[in-house]
C-alpha cells in the first residue's frame, strides 16, 4: 500500500473519477452554467463549467460591470433547472448604487429616470421596484440566497468568507452546501495583505488562492479587472488596424490572470477611443458596439476569438449581434483613415468605470 503525499493519488484513481465526471453530464446531472449570450456558452463547455475561473477585462465604460450583473440577474432565466447561491464580492460601488443599477435593469428605465434626476420617478415604477424586492425576499424564504459584501478585503479574507457563506448558506436553508457563483468587483480594489508591498503580488495570491478554491468547492468565479491605459497610447487608437486589439499584456496582472483563469476576456468599446473603424478588418462601429476578445479559452469547443455585442447603457443590458459591416472584410494591411483623437497621456492602471 503507498502512502501518499500532498494530495498524491493513483492515476487509475483520478482516471475513475473523470469517468464519474463525464457520467454525471452524459446523465444530465451536471449542467455548465449558462450566460445570456450564445457566443460565451459556446467559448466555454455549452457554458460556464463548475469549478472553473473566468477573467473580464476593459477599459472603464465598456461594460464589464453591465456583463457580470446581466449573468446574476438572468441566471435564473437562463439556468432554471439548476440551484445554486450567488456571493458578490463589490468593491467598485455602494449597495444604494448597486442596488439602483439593478432596478434600472429590472424597470428598463435609464438609470437618472430611476434616481429622479430631471423628474420625480412615477409611481408605477417605483412599486415595480418594491415588487422586485419582496419576489427576492420570496426567493430567500425558499432558501435561494444572494450575498453582496461591499467591504474591501485581503484575499485571505476571501478565502474565510466564501469558505464561510458555502457553509452557512447551506445550514441557514436546510439545504446543504449548494454550487455558489462568485464574482469580484475587481481585482485592483483587493485589499493588501500587510506582507505585500505591491499591488502585484496582491494579485498572484489571490489568483493562486482561487485556484486552489475552484478545485475544492463547486464553484465558478467570475473576476473583473482593468486593462492597462496602454490601451490608450496613440498607436493603439491608429484606425484598422490590429494594434486596436487588446492582448494579454494590456491586462493588469496579465500573466497571473492567463495562468489561472480558464477563460479571459477583454472587452473593447472603440467608439469611447474615439475609434470608428476598428481593427484590421475595419469594422464599421458605432457608439454602443462592443467587441468581446477571446484571449483564453482552455475547454472551449468553438475556435471563434471575437464576438459581437451591442451594449443598451440605458436598460443596462448586453445584446449580442451579428459581425458588423467593414470596410477591410479581408483584413489584410491596414485601413486608412483620417480620425480625430484625444490626447492621452496617463499610464497604469485607472479603477474608474461605468
């Protein structure tokens, strides 16, 4: 008999339970994870597969948030055969802004209708909201949990506290521990630990510490971050051509994100760069087109790298469209054309975003 060490194990072992694995989805007792794009589901294992860590990249006001907090709310929608809690690490904004987002979304009304900006908000609206707020009441008593902490924490603090939502959620329903998605928003507000001088090595750790999670729990965890303002040199804003193209070392802490991610994703919103022919095909984009880049995907079974979305700001959702029109559709050489530009001039990483 060999005694093991560190997790060591037989490879007939782990042949076995890849086996029971396969089985479970051939039975349809495991599911992937659905979004509300077709595209993703087929980036990834006819979706999210459980156990895995997808990366969401941009620039502020391309839409990253809006894509993570359409996932939460339509996850019902999209996977109403599977039972799982939610557990929101949001760092980026207060619940009260949080919250507000999320109502516009539900109402479909812009986001300073619902805040009264101009007007009162009517009255129809409003118990609309307070609707949505008891129907998620509801959902608790039934034992479906959504946690949101808005505090900053170290990513050891991370590691306790989704330990201890897996545990408690399971003990406060009755239930058990259920799969939990999880989501952080983002990843340059994670507190550092008081053994990191860098901001970096905040971010190794943690991706390491979500590794070793993502194989320990049924867990998917869905990570925001923000793309370098390398993006935002003049080279990068030259019109059709590929240097308008996000890579992995446009990503703050690209080379931990691509090691432990399973899939990366940039998002690019060219008309906010003041760019209206966009990439190497020349793409013809307007102001509400977003450009979703593949950078890693490790299970995927499509060999697509770039999808198309339209963003509608106003009902904060993500719709996903066909390839736009371009002017270059051979994407050889580049695209000329004359476009105005703003100066930039700021490097490194910048927090805001929409």
């Amino acid at each position: 008999m060999i005694t093991h060490l560190n997790g060591g194990r037989l490879y007939s072992e782990m042949l076995e339970e890849g086996l029971k694995y396969i089985e479970d989805r051939m039975e349809g007792r495991i599911k992937s994870f659905k979004t509300p794009w077709d595209g993703f589901n087929k980036a990834g294992v006819g979706g999210l597969e459980w156990g895995s860590l997808l990366t969401l990249g941009a620039r502020p006001g391309s839409g990253k948030t809006l894509v993570v907090s359409q996932i939460l709310r339509e996850s019902r929608i999209h996977n109403p055969d599977q039972d799982f809690h939610v557990l929101e690490f949001q760092f980026e904004m207060g619940g009260k802004q949080a919250a507000s987002r999320a109502f516009a979304a539900e109402t479909a009304l812009d986001y300073n209708v619902v805040l009264s900006t101009s007007r009162s908000l009517d009255k129809f609206s409003f118990d609309h909201m307070k609707k949505h707020t008891m129907d998620f009441k509801s959902l608790e008593r039934q034992g479906v949990m959504r946690v949101v902490l808005n505090k900053p924490l170290t990513h050891v603090e991370i590691k306790k506290t989704i330990y201890h939502y897996y545990d408690e959620l399971g003990k406060i329903t009755r239930q058990g521990s259920k799969p939990m998605i999880i989501t952080i928003d983002h990843s340059w507000l994670i507190k550092k630990a008081a053994d990191e001088k860098e901001k970096i090595a905040t971010l190794y750790n943690t991706v390491e510490m979500l590794m070793e999670l993502k194989n320990d729990l049924p867990i998917i965890v869905i990570m925001i971050t923000q793309l370098n303002r390398s993006m935002e040199e003049p080279s990068r804003k030259t019109p059709g051509t590929i240097a308008n193209y996000p890579t992995s070392s446009d990503i703050f802490g690209g080379d931990a994100l691509m090691q432990g991610s399973d899939m990366v994703i940039a998002l690019s919103r060219p008309a906010k760069a003041d760019i209206n022919v966009f990439g190497p095909k020349g793409y013809l984009v307007k102001n509400e087109d977003i450009f979703a880049h593949l950078l890693k995907v490790r299970n995927g079974a499509d060999d697509k790298n770039l999808l198309f979305m339209r963003a509608e700001f106003n009902k904060q959702r993500m719709i996903e469209v066909s390839e736009p029109a371009a002017s270059n559709p051979n994407g050889n050489g580049y695209v000329r054309f004359s476009q105005q530009r703003r100066p930039q001039q700021s490097e490194g990483p910048d927090i805001s975003d929409i």
